[in-house]
C-alpha cells in the first residue's frame, strides 16, 4: 500500500516437489495449517492449474524448478497476495527482483481459510499468465485468475455479488484504484467463466495463451 520497498527476513517452513514455502520470522503462524496448505497447493492446486492454463516459467529464472512462496506482514492491509513479474528477471536489471519464481501472500490471514486456498491458486495462474503473455490486459488476467480459484473449487468471495451490484462498469477496463476494484474482479470472471460455458475448454485455453490481448484475443 505504501509502494516501498523492504526487506524481510525469513525462514523456510516447508518443502514439496515443486514448492518452498517460507515464512516471516516476525510471523505468528500454525505449522500443522501450513502443512495442509502445502499439501494441497501440491497436490491440488499446482496440477490443476498448469493442466489448464499451462507450465510456469521452470527451471526458472533461478535454475530451481521449485516455486518460492512466502508468507509475510506489511504487504498491505488490503493486500492478500501478489505475483510480481520483477522476481523473475535478474537483478542487475530490476534492482529489487528476488531472482525467484515467487509470490507473496500475507501472512495476517489465516491459514485455514478456504479464501487463503483461494489466494495459492489466483497468484499461480498469474504467474503462469505471465510466461505465455507477458503483457496481457489486466482484467482479462484478473478474470482468468479468479477462474483459477473456480477450478480449484474454491470461492470467489462477493466478487461476482458486488459484480452485479455495479452493473455498468466497463468489462475490459481497470481502476487505478484499489479500493474499487472488487466488482471489476466479479465483472472478469463472469465473462471468462461464461466464456469456458460457451465455448468449452479448448476455446479457453486458447484464449489464456493468445499473444494479443484484451477483446482482440477475445476476437
């Protein structure tokens, strides 16, 4: 919220096949909850999602095939997670790259809840989003994540309720504001989620990994 940046010092917690999850040493966090939301990003949501919308970048711009996932503080109160594509290019060009295959949820939320799940699998889709179309529009890659957490069966929270709430906002734009985002997020993934309906998976798919962007990949 505050766009600055800053260090954090952490520790890893848990190892899977494909993942390292590191947490805040400033973190309180519940170790067997930890355990079970690696688990299931192993064997649930990193399958599912690549099924569907294809590999991540691997091995990476580290040479590691494991995903780097870290619980921290101070990344926002509004902030549940992220994926920033400067973590995957080297630091002598983005100063502040964690030169990782990498995103961050915040550590303030708990671990149990089925919107945590929810968060793993919206941030993995943007990563994987990110190495087939490096500049796609963002309420087309916003919709697609939030189909993410569809296909994982997990819910969107009120995005789509708040969606039609606010009927008229326009599909293919996004705010720069934040706080206003919410039924923009609902508005996408209704489109992408009617899309899949419409037009069955390979349709999709095509669509996650058209080079152009917006309603011209649409078209």
């Amino acid at each position: 919220e505050t766009n600055q940046h800053f260090r954090v010092a952490a520790t890893l917690q848990y190892i899977t096949e494909h993942t390292y999850f590191w947490v805040d040493d400033s973190s309180y966090f519940d170790a067997p909850a930890l355990e079970k939301l690696a688990l299931a990003f192993e064997e649930k949501i990193y399958p599912t999602n690549r099924a569907f919308f294809g590999s991540e970048w691997t091995p990476g711009i580290d040479n590691d095939p494991h995903l780097y996932i870290l619980l921290a503080q101070g990344i926002g109160s509004r902030v549940v997670g992220y994926f920033s594509s400067n973590d995957s290019v080297h630091p002598t060009i983005r100063e502040y790259s964690n030169a990782h295959e990498l995103f961050l949820i915040n550590s303030d939320q708990s671990l149990e809840a089925e919107y945590t799940y929810g968060v793993l699998a919206h941030e993995f889709q943007h990563m994987i989003h990110w190495y087939h179309d490096r500049n796609e529009s963002t309420w087309l890659n916003e919709g697609f994540s939030e189909l993410a957490v569809f296909l994982n069966g997990y819910g969107v929270g009120s995005k789509d309720y708040r969606y039609t709430m606010e009927p008229d906002i326009q599909l293919n734009d996004w705010p720069n504001d934040s706080n206003i985002a919410t039924p923009h997020y609902g508005a996408a993934f209704l489109f992408v989620t009617y899309f899949l309906d419409r037009f069955g998976e390979e349709a999709t798919q095509a669509l996650v990994g058209h080079p152009d962007n917006s309603m011209r990949s649409v078209d």
